[in-house]
C-alpha cells in the first residue's frame, strides 16, 4: 500500500510509467495518411487496433500534435462558433507554452511545422460536424500523419506537442469498447467483419457454388447434394470465424441472415464462440447502412446492460469487507494513492476539479500540487480526468451507462481498492489546503 504521499522521483517515476506501458504489441504495417486532415478523415474515418499500433511505432520528422476533444451538450452550442472551438484554443495556448523549451530546441523547419499543423487542427474543428460523436481524437504530423477518430464515449480534454503520439488513453478506450465479429450468412456466401466504435470493417468472404438443379426425375439427389454443398460452406465458415475471432481479438460475434440460415450456422460455431454470439435481431442482409448500425448497437445496449448488472452486483461485498471507495471524493483519494482496481462512474456525473496531469493528481478544491507545489489546474470536469488516469494506470474502468440507478447508493461513483484501507485516509488526500 502506498503512503499518504510518496517523494516526487517515486511519483514521476509511476507518471512516466503510463507513458510506456502498453497492452498492445509491435505492428508491422504502415498507415495511410492524407495531406490534411480533412483528407484523410474523408478517407479513412475508422481506426483499428492495429492502426493504433502503427501510429503509436512509427517515427515522425516532426512533432506530433495529439488532442482529445469532449463535445459535450453544452459545447454543441452555436452563438458565432461552437463553444468547444474556444475550448482548443484554450488547450493550444497552455500546450505551446508548457513545450516551449521543446519546440524550441527543434531544428528550425520543425520548428517551423508547428503552427502549420496547429493551423490544420484549427481548420478542421471549424468545419467538423460531430453528428453524434462524443469525443473526437486527431493526431497530427505534417502529412506524415493525419487521422481523426471519433468517438462514443468521453475523454478528458488534452492537447499535447510530442515526438511521439500520445495513444494510451484511446489504447485504452479501445480495450474497453467490445471488438464485434459480424457474419452476414446465406446459404452459398458468409461475410466476416469488425465492428468496432461505431465503425465496420469488411474482412473477406467465403463462398461456395451450388449446384443447380440439372435431372427433374431425381430432386431428392439434386437436393442433398445441394445441401452437401451448404454444409460445406458452414463448416469453413465456422472454422475461419472461430481463427478470426482469436486472431482480431474479438470478444462478441454477431449473425446476420435468415433465422434457419443463423441458427444452422451456429450449430457449426465451437462452444467458446457460441457463447459469445450476441441476441438474435430482426436484421436482414438487405437493410441499409444506418438500420444495421443501430440494429448492432442495440445488440451491444443489451449486451453492456447485462454486464453493468453483474458488475455492480459485486460492490456491496467489496463494501462489507473495507475495499470500497464511494463517492467522488472518496474515489478521488483512492486514485491519488493509485489504490484503484476499478473504477465505476455514471456516465452523466460531472464535477468541476483542479488537476495536476504532471503527477496524475486530483482535487475538489484549488490549491497546490503536494509533489511540486504548483497551482493545480482547474478542470471543467474533474470526473474525466479521474477516468484518464484510472486508464492510465491500468485500473479497469466501466462508465455506468445502462443501469445508472444501481449507482445511485454509492453517490454514482465507486472504486474497488486494491486493499483494505480507512476511509479518513482516502478523504484526507482528496482536497488540499
């Protein structure tokens, strides 16, 4: 268990921690990138993990510029421009002058390439229609590299002027966000692909020729080997679900067809990926774009409902034997003390705070940052700052969205400790003086 306050080389040493430690591995393919942003978002909206991986890899001739943007109600609100656009010029301005020495220690076209990039950024915002997206997330290097990632779910506002690209809270959110194997089955044809924060990916087909029926004066033989055939692609179709499934590490599947169709396949699907398949849905092949994005996200509501349940079930025994933290405050102390194992936040519970991002400290009230004494920075909502850092430091984090009235007697906000610790401890260290 941590003390009350470590010395500030421990402290930095646990912040530079985050920074380096990673879940995913090394990718070996390379991503596509549009001069500008707007160019390549027209492009290539979707980003995978593996994308992720490459971008996070790869060497850059010039700063990265990363920012994570919140588009939350109040920001959508239009006088001469949205509000979330004085929002970056905000972030721009505290970035620009924490890495001055950075940016000024670069060779001079680096240097240079800066403003040019921050420009684009700002060209981008002002143009970019969220259509429903909760967050957005762009990374930025000349034409290096230019990707803009919408997003489902919040972040906390960062913007930051690196080498490299700042991955690990979106690494994060991608863990967190279910990876869907989708089949679109028919009796001759089965489609494989990912869906994944709102986005499809098509992946490749499997197809068998069936035979036509060629002598009236046998159908029955015309029948069963036509079925022979079915059989067959089945078979192939299970064997490669299953070695996708593994291979894109996935943890639901989704069938798409007929209902005889889906449910013959699914026989064919081994055990460990039956139990995975997702409630049934109305779907069909023929439905358009927008029918089968909802009817698939209405599947995963389901879905993430039966989770939250089982999850929040599990916190009154935490609570009886002393490792809970409940409320804001007390789980603002447990994170200062890294005592977080997880983490559980309505998705509507907002709080204004003060933060130290440098030591991934939190506060109520203003004052000082106890590792170096620096006037902690306010934050529009303290809430998304203590989902960043909980990710950060490898805390599982659920944000309550389907059954937030099973929050509601631990004040929408729970932590479940790594160990047994007194409640006078977690609130002494969740204001400051």
């Amino acid at each position: 268990m941590s003390t009350t306050w470590e010395t500030i080389e421990e402290r930095e040493r646990r912040v530079r921690g985050t920074r380096t430690t990673s879940t995913m591995v090394r990718a070996w393919e390379q991503v596509p990138a549009g001069d500008t942003l707007k160019a390549a978002f027209a492009a290539r909206p979707f980003i995978n993990r593996e994308d992720l991986r490459s971008i996070a890899r790869q060497a850059y001739d010039r700063p990265v510029i990363t920012l994570y943007l919140n588009f939350s109600a109040e920001r959508l609100v239009r006088a001469d421009r949205p509000v979330f656009l004085s929002v970056f010029s905000s972030l721009r301005h505290q970035a620009l002058e924490a890495k001055k020495p950075f940016i000024e220690s670069l060779p001079h076209a680096q240097r240079l390439g800066v403003p040019d990039d921050l420009r684009d950024v700002q060209d981008f915002l002002e143009r970019y229609e969220p259509e429903g997206a909760r967050a957005v997330v762009i990374f930025k290097s000349g034409i290096q590299l230019n990707r803009v990632v919408p997003l489902p779910v919040r972040v906390a506002d960062s913007l930051t002027i690196d080498a490299d690209a700042y991955v690990e809270p979106l690494e994060a959110i991608m863990e967190e966000q279910h990876r869907v194997l989708v089949l679109d089955i028919a009796m001759d044809k089965t489609t494989f692909s990912i869906y994944e924060l709102g986005y499809e990916q098509e992946l490749q087909s499997i197809k068998e020729e069936l035979p036509r029926e060629t002598d009236p004066f046998r159908p029955g033989k015309e029948e069963r080997h036509r079925l022979t055939h079915v059989k067959w692609q089945f078979k192939a179709a299970a064997q490669l679900a299953d070695r996708l499934f593994k291979e894109r590490g996935c943890d639901l599947v989704m069938l798409i067809g007929q209902e005889t169709v889906v449910k013959e396949l699914e026989d064919y699907l081994p055990k460990a990926l039956q139990d995975r398949v997702l409630a049934p849905t109305s779907l069909s092949v023929e439905d358009g774009p927008n029918r089968r994005r909802a009817a698939i996200e209405n599947a995963l509501v389901e879905q993430r409902k039966k989770e939250e349940e089982a999850a929040l079930d599990q916190l009154g025994f935490y609570q009886g034997h002393g490792r809970l933290a409940a409320g804001l405050e007390m789980v603002i102390g447990a994170a200062n003390l890294f005592l977080m194992r997880q983490l559980y936040v309505s998705d509507d519970l907002a709080q204004a705070g003060y933060v130290c991002r440098d030591h991934h400290f939190l506060s109520m009230k203003p004052g000082a940052c106890p590792f170096d004494s620096q006037p902690l920075l306010p934050a529009e909502n303290v809430v998304d700052e203590l989902i960043e850092i909980a990710r950060l430091h490898g805390a599982e984090v659920m944000i309550v969205t389907q059954r937030p009235d099973l929050l509601a007697r631990y004040e929408q906000a729970a932590a479940v400790l790594v160990t047994e610790t007194p409640l006078d401890e977690l609130r002494a260290v969740s204001v400051t003086s």
